[in-house]
C-alpha cells in the first residue's frame, strides 16, 4: 500500500514505488492536506530550487522563534545552509575549498560502551558518530568530540515547534559553547594549515571569523541526522544481507553508497516563496511553501546524488558523508553488532524529512 502523502513516506517500509509514481506522474502538484506544494521530479526541484524567490527559510521567520533571542539564534542564523545570497555563496566557496583541503581520513568513534552493540547502544552510536567523526575530520581535539555530540543534540532538540523553554535554554547553552569552541579553534596559533588558509581566505573575502567558525559547527550539526540516517540504513541493508562480523572498507563503502541509490537518509527538504512564481505550468503564490521530495527525484536520476541536494544548497561534504559512514559501520560491524538481529526489528524515527533507523523501543509500540 503507498503511503498517504510525501511526509508519511519518509518513514513508509518502502516508499519507493510511490516516489517513481510521483516523479512519474505528478512532477508538480498542490496538496491541500498538508498545505503544501509538492515537487517530486528532477525538473520540477530544479525549477524551484533555481528560483531567486524560492528561499530556504521563510521570510518572517528567518531563524526558528523557540531560538529568538539568544545564542542559539545567533548561531542558526550564521549557518550558510539556512541562508541565500551573495554571502552564502562566498562562505559556501570557503568551506568547500577547507573540505577539499583537508582531506583527512575518517575517524570513527571507538566502540563506548562494554560489550557488544545491543539495540539502545547502537541508537547512540547512530546520533553521536557523525558528529564524532566530523569534529575529527575539524582537528578539534578527541576529548571535546562527545562534548560536541552532547552540544549538537541539545541543539537540535529545541528546533521543532514542541519544543518547550528548557529544551531552549540548553539549546542556548550548547550554542555558545559551540560557538566559542570553534572559533577558539579557528583562531588557534597552532591551527592547521587547512584552517589558517580558510581563515585567511574569509578575511580577503570580508567574513567574520565568527560566521566561518559558526559554519564549521553547521558542519557538524549537518552531519547529525543526515549521518545517522546513512549509516543507520546501511546497517539495515548489511543486515538483510546476512553480513555478520568485520568487513572491510571497500565492503562497507559498497554498503553505503548502495543505500545512497536505494535507501537515501534524507527524502525532503523545503522551499518558501517570498514572492510569487510560475513554474511548471503552475502558480505559486508569495507565502507558500514547497516540499520538494527529494528521494522521488532520485528515482528518476539515481546516480544524479539527489540525497545531497542540489544547486546552490548542495552538500559540499557528500563525498565526506560517505567515507565517514563507511569507516563507522565497519567500525560497528567489527565491534559485534549483530547486523541482522537488527534488521528484523526497527523502526524509523518520527521525522519529516531524514530517515532515520531506530532499533530501541518498546514492543508495544511496534508498528
């Protein structure tokens, strides 16, 4: 049975046939259930995503109001994937040149806990390893990696609309940490080559050290539900394979950029319209908001790297994302992780846009 609409999907067991019939058959449409329109083929996203009035944020409410104000918005704001514009693409240009730059090796997360992985463990591991892997990849020392998950998680605990005035102010607490932190580590006389010429390369370019140092902390808190989604998945496909003890890199990279075609970790993401447009034989008035399913394109164009975005908001770290998901499910995997006893009971996450495996939860609750 397909899905009932697009938001539903992402948590679907295999919502696939329903995203080629969308890419299919409803390039463009406006759904009235959700209030939202509804883009699902490549050349539909492309046309809004490729439209100056298309933004990322909306236009009243340019950082989440549960942020606003306080560091926790300050922060939001800073981070070049919530903004457009001649300065995010300056500083967009700066930080893919430091990514290239660096090009360090992947630095899993040591296994944390005794004994082998069991369900609850590995839901851990899936939320802390991204970012663990993203600070090492930063050169920001091993003993601030968990302080950094912790700081992320508390962060993206207040986005949502739920979220209540404690979750707020840890999220406030964890942003100025983070943003100290950072920008302690940019500015270090001891930083690395990569980041001394980022540094450099944003005072020729008239950007604070505070906005690049902001944007190396979005990349961590990118890596987190997106990470988590493509090495959660991953583990789900080595499962269902019967893949049982260590593998190796080239095995577990295979792994991962299978359930990029296949079984992608982010399905959507979402356009507001600051003024009206006309694409796709369609008016889209000022005010609307457009989903644009990203995992629908991505069964028209597979290899088109749809998981990642595209244009101007697409992920300069994808190559980045696939060799940390890789070295951490090796990790896993070697660690004792019974792949396919996690396989046969999960669930995913009750998100809207990342999917995202949980393997922790009370039967009763089993869909």
């Amino acid at each position: 049975m397909f899905p009932a609409d697009p938001l539903a999907a992402v948590t679907h067991p295999d919502p696939y046939p329903y995203y080629a019939a969308l890419a299919r058959g409803r390039p463009l449409y406006r759904e009235p259930a959700l209030g939202l329109w509804i883009a699902c083929h490549p050349d539909a996203i492309r046309a809004v995503m490729g439209h100056p009035a298309a933004r990322v944020r909306p236009a009243d409410a340019p950082v989440p109001p549960a942020l606003c104000p306080g560091p926790a918005g300050t922060l939001f704001g800073r981070f070049v994937r919530m903004n457009d514009g001649a300065a995010h693409a300056r500083a967009k240009a700066l930080l893919a040149d430091f990514i290239q730059e660096q090009g360090a090796r992947p630095s899993p997360p040591a296994w944390p806990e005794a004994g082998p992985p069991h369900a609850a463990a590995v839901d851990r591991y899936l939320a802390a390893a991204p970012v663990h892997a993203q600070a090492a990849f930063l050169g920001l020392p091993p003993a601030l990696h968990a302080d950094c998950a912790a700081d992320i998680g508390a962060f993206i605990s207040a986005l949502p609309g739920t979220a209540g005035s404690a979750q707020a102010a840890a999220a406030h607490a964890a942003a100025e940490r983070l943003q100290f932190r950072l920008e302690s580590h940019l500015l270090a006389p001891q930083a690395a080559p990569a980041l001394r010429r980022l540094r450099e390369a944003g005072e020729r370019a008239g950007l604070a050290p505070a906005l690049l140092a902001a944007n190396l902390a979005g990349l961590l808190f990118q890596s987190c539900e997106a990470g988590a989604g493509l090495l959660g998945n991953a583990l789900v496909l080595a499962g269902r394979r019967g893949v049982r003890g260590p593998v190796t890199d080239a095995d577990a990279q295979a792994l991962v950029d299978e359930v990029l075609r296949k079984d992608p970790p982010v399905h959507n993401t979402r356009r507001f319209l600051a003024a009206g447009i006309e694409t796709g034989g369609q008016r889209i008035e000022a005010g609307q908001t457009v989903l644009l399913v990203l995992a629908a394109a991505a069964m028209a164009e597979p290899e088109a790297g749809w998981p990642f975005g595209a244009l101007g908001h697409a992920c300069p770290g994808a190559g980045l994302a696939r060799r940390h998901a890789a070295s951490a499910l090796a990790h896993l995997l070697r660690a004792g992780a019974d792949a396919p006893a996690l396989a046969a009971r999960f669930r995913y996450r009750p998100l809207p846009n990342a999917r995202v495996p949980q393997f922790d939860f009370p039967e009763d609750n089993t869909p």
